[in-house]
C-alpha cells in the first residue's frame, strides 16, 4: 500500500515537472509594454488651472540598439534599445521582438560572448512584443556590450543581442 502512495506521488510530481518544463514551448506570452516616459512639471495659471502647456511627455533618449539572434538551436529575432527615460535607464524589446518560449526564461547582460549570472535584469516577461527590464542604477552599462536571455533550468542561450 504504501508502494502505491509513493509511485503515484513521484507520478504526479514528475509530470508536475514535465508540464513546467515543456508546456512553454505551446503557449506565447505577448507583452506590450509603453516606452517610458519623462513627464516635464505642470505649470499652472493663477486660478488653480492647468496652462496650455499641459503636462507634456519627452520621449525617451536612445543609448544603443542592435537585433536578436537566436541562439543554441532556439529563434530570436527583433529590436532591442538601451534608452534613458525618467533619470534611469532601460533594456528595451521593441513590438517586433519574438523568441522561443521556454522554461525560467530571464534577461541579462553580457560580455564577449558569454552571458553575466550577476547581472541580471529580470525574468523574461514574454516571448512576444515590446517590453522594458530597468538597469540597476549600480550596474555600470559599460562593462558590458550584449543583451542575453538565458535559460536558466537548462542553462542554454535562447538568444542574444551583440554589441547592444
């Protein structure tokens, strides 16, 4: 009896892992975040109101840019941007960027080909369309020239950015 309660357990939470790891594969997660903006004061009038000059957006400031390649058998492909918007800086997917899915997916920057563990930039948010990763204002940019997600169960490449 007891076998019986053990077998089916390891069943269930083998096929528990199998579903996290390969169900990625079928399902897209389409994002589409805005660009960040810098909101300029609100002037005001003497009666309380809003001057014709509302409150206006300037738009972010572009740093770099460069395209997806996939990687280790994987697809990549789109716009990636470093952009400075509100006093910080962003990693920036554009609406045509697309990769295959897979399983605990993250961003990170990297160098000379090879991907930095410690500078990571957060989880992949989608596979498909435009989507912002603030930059850790202690994390210094020029110590690095590419834009990684990387697999992190598997610890593959799934695509990279190259001098971005």
């Amino acid at each position: 009896m007891m076998k019986n309660i053990i077998l089916i357990f390891s069943a269930v939470i083998a096929l528990g892992v199998a579903y996290w790891l390969i169900s990625p594969l079928f399902i897209t997660r389409t994002v589409n975040e805005e660009i960040p903006f810098e909101s300029a004061d609100v002037a005001q009038d003497g009666f309380g109101e809003d001057s014709a000059d509302q409150q206006k957006d300037a738009p972010s400031q572009e740093i770099l840019q460069g395209n997806f390649e996939g990687r280790a058998g994987h697809s990549a492909s789109g716009t990636v941007k470093i952009i400075e918007a509100e006093g910080k800086k962003y990693v920036r997917f554009e609406s045509d960027f697309k990769i295959t899915n897979g399983p605990d997916l993250f961003v990170h920057f990297g160098k000379d080909g090879k991907y930095a563990a410690g500078a990571l930039l957060g989880a992949l948010k989608g596979n498909e369309g435009s989507q912002n990763y603030e930059i850790p204002s202690e994390m210094d940019i020029s110590n690095f020239d590419e834009v990684w997600v990387w697999c992190r169960a598997f610890s593959v490449p799934f695509g990279v950015c190259f001098q971005c």
